[in-house]
C-alpha cells in the first residue's frame, strides 16, 4: 500500500504515557545514544517507556537492517554509560507492520506493545507484542492486522487496561467513505480494543468517527483512563469549527458513548489543532497541548485544561506560546505531570536556538513557563523534541529528538535535575 501523504502536524502527533514525578528543577542535558549509523535505527518520533530495572525501550520509525524501522533498548551500566541494541528489526516483506511511530507500554511480565503505521496482512498498520525469552532476545507477535474497516494507520500507542486489553486509535479507516480533510484514507478513523480471548486477541470497534460537523475525525495521540473506567483522546481535525475535538468514550452493558468535551475554534481566544493525546488528574481534569495557539500566537501552540461543571466541561488556556518562539514552538505530544500538579512537555521547534526545548508550567496562582532546556547546544546535541517525555524516580526526565546527534538521525536524551 502506497503511505499517504500526511499534513506536517502529523509529524508531532504522537502520545504518550502518563507519569507521577518529583518536581524538576534546571536540567543538564545527556545524550545517552545517538541513531543512524547503520543499523541503529534513525528518526524515532516516539517517546519511551523504562521498566522496572530501569531498562529505556523505544522505536526507531525507520532505518536498522531492513530500513523499515526497529524497536530498542537502552541499558544502564554501572559506569554511568547505556548500552544500545535493537531487540527487533521489523521485516522488509512488512507482513508484521513496519513503520513504528508510537511509543511502546509494558506489562508486569516485561512484555512490551506497539503499534505499526503500516504493514500487516492488509497494509493497514498492526498491534504488535514483544515477549523477552530466557536466552535474553526477543520474540515478535503480531496480535492484530488492521484492514481499513477496523482502521488504518496507527500513529499513536496503547493504552491497557487492569485486565490487560489494550486500547488505541487509527487516524483513518472505518465504514465511512471518502476523505477526512484531504487524507487519502478510508473512512475518518477509529477507537478500538484488543480483548484476550482463547487462543488469542479480538478486536472491537468503541468508536466510529463521522465527518458530520459536530464529531471529531482523525484521532491523534494515546488515549487516558480516568479512575472511573472512561476514555479520553483528541482529534486534530473535525468538530463545530473543524479544529479538533476532545473527547470522552463512557462505557455501559450496551457499548460505548461518546461526548465531546471541547471543539476547538480558531477565533483568536481558543487554541486548536491538538497535537497529542489528552491527560487526566486525580480530580478528573484534563490536560493537553495543542499544535496552534492563540491571537498573535496563533501558530506557536498553547497548553490548556478542561474541567468539568455541572454537566459540561469549561476550557482554560493555561498558556499560550510567545510569537517569537524564544519559549517553545509547536508543542508535541502528551504533557507528564509531577506530583504538585506541574507540568511538562516537548516544544518541537523554537527555543532560544530554534532547535526545540523542554518547558515546564509551573502552577501557583496563575501558571508560569520554564525552559528547562534549549536543544541545538552544539554540532552534535539533539535536535527536534517529537515524541514524549517520562520521568525516573529521580526526577530525571527521559526523551527523543527526531534529527541531531553525531549521526543527525535523532538521539536519546537525559536531563538531570
């Protein structure tokens, strides 16, 4: 199957898991590993995921001995270093999904999930499973074949639930027919679940995008659980102002129903176009980024909240990212937030050398930005900050960059309190 050609904003779209931390301070920056020599991998636009020994896992979208893309680990030493190795290369024939753009989530067994752009038995992307073997390698499985009906084109990763089924979203597929603002794929996109059942995984359809002008269409990003079992994700485009839409899935004994919480309006006040899933707090508020911001800022990106009132959901712009860039561009991803309620995330572009940053908003009695690193420090830093963040129980803050390094095909980073 041909890729379809994909507006920039779906460069940055990408979610990611949702972690608790201590506060965060100025940051010293490490490049744990660069991609792109060789088989390495490069341009990984997703974010990572560590497990409980403090192993970093992640996927390169492209490159490593099939040029098709790969999935990583990083290792801690006790000198201080990391050790690379690629754990899987995805195969030429792309028959178990090639293109990994998503970040990955693991279960208490160390079993690790993904999911692929495209690929598959139909060319429609796949939900892939990574098991350890006691030889220390690694076995892939393929758990699901997307074929356009039941989505197509996975950019964002998975959510699991306490039983263990997975949950995420394809930007096109489904029943529908025709184009969703000028992508070439079928239908406008789907939420769906992979359920265990004997013998293996059953997919089912929780959602249904329709481009009807109320709707959301393309689904971006990871989706969230609240404490009560509800979903919630973004869309980039569709909604009463075609901007994008968050919205919440509720379940029952008859399926799953929808609501959306926000359209978001290009009207000078509103940010729109979210770049990247939504997050829910311990009260049931939910955060989020989005690709452009407000007024004069209007294509610089801006971070806001909904709470809920009474039956509906009131928006804040908590902050809106300056016209000249010197904090941040085109914020990407999930935002993380620590345990005094801060938050942080990827700026892409911008920052004092126009290489990207990591920013943190502060919360008092307004909300305030840090910079907490500018990338583009020399010849051979990281560069371009797409994917999202994740925190130790440090305070140490882990992420990728989609360019820079030694090699100028992205790089794995380390900011240190």
């Amino acid at each position: 199957m041909q890729k379809p050609m994909l507006p920039l904003l779906f460069l940055v779209v990408l979610g990611f898991n949702t972690l608790i931390a201590p506060n965060a301070t100025a940051q010293t920056e490490t490049i744990l590993h660069s991609l792109g020599n060789g088989a390495d991998g490069n341009t990984p636009f997703a974010g990572l995921v560590a497990d409980a020994n403090g192993n970093l896992f992640g996927t390169a979208e492209s490159g490593g001995v099939n040029t098709v893309g790969l999935v990583f680990e990083l290792s801690p030493k006790a000198n201080g270093t990391w050790t690379y190795r690629a754990i899987y290369n995805f195969k030429v024939n792309g028959k178990d999904g090639y293109g990994p753009w998503s970040n990955l989530i693991i279960d208490k067994a160390g079993n690790l999930y993904g999911t692929t752009e495209a690929g598959g038995v139909h060319g429609d992307g796949t939900v892939f499973e990574l098991s350890p073997t006691s030889s220390g390698g690694w076995t892939e499985k393929v758990l699901h074949s997307f074929n356009g009906t039941d989505g197509q084109a996975i950019f964002g990763g998975l959510t699991m639930d306490a039983a263990g089924n997975l949950y995420g979203a394809a930007v096109g597929g489904g029943n529908n027919t025709g184009t969703c603002f000028g992508l070439t794929y079928q239908g406008c996109g789907v939420v769906f679940e992979l359920r265990h059942v004997s013998g293996g995984w059953a997919e089912q359809i929780l959602h249904l995008f329709v481009n009807d002008g109320v709707d959301g269409v393309t689904p971006v990003g990871n989706l969230a659980f609240d404490r009560h079992g509800n979903l919630y994700g973004a869309t980039v485009f569709g909604g009463g102002h075609t901007d994008g839409v968050v919205y919440k899935l509720t379940p029952s004994l008859h399926g799953w129903s929808e609501t959306i919480l926000h359209s978001f309006n290009n009207d000078g006040t509103d940010g729109f176009l979210p770049s990247g899933g939504p997050i829910v707090d311990a009260s049931g508020n939910v955060f989020g980024a989005t690709g452009n911001g407000v007024n004069q800022n209007s294509e610089r990106g801006s971070v806001y909240e909904l709470s809920p009132a009474s039956g509906t959901w009131n928006e804040s712009i908590l902050y809106s990212f300056q016209s000249n860039g010197i904090d941040g561009t085109s914020p990407t991803g999930s935002l993380i937030m620590d345990a005094s309620g801060n938050l942080y995330g990827g700026a892409l572009t911008g920052g004092a050398l126009q290489f990207g940053a990591i920013f943190k908003l502060t919360r008092s009695t307004g909300w305030s930005e840090s910079i907490l690193y500018n990338f583009g420090q020399d010849s051979t830093d990281a560069e371009y900050p797409n994917g999202g963040l994740i925190f130790d129980s440090a305070g140490n803050i882990y992420g990728t960059t989609q360019a820079g390094g030694t090699a100028s095909e992205g790089a794995i980073f380390k900011l240190t309190p």
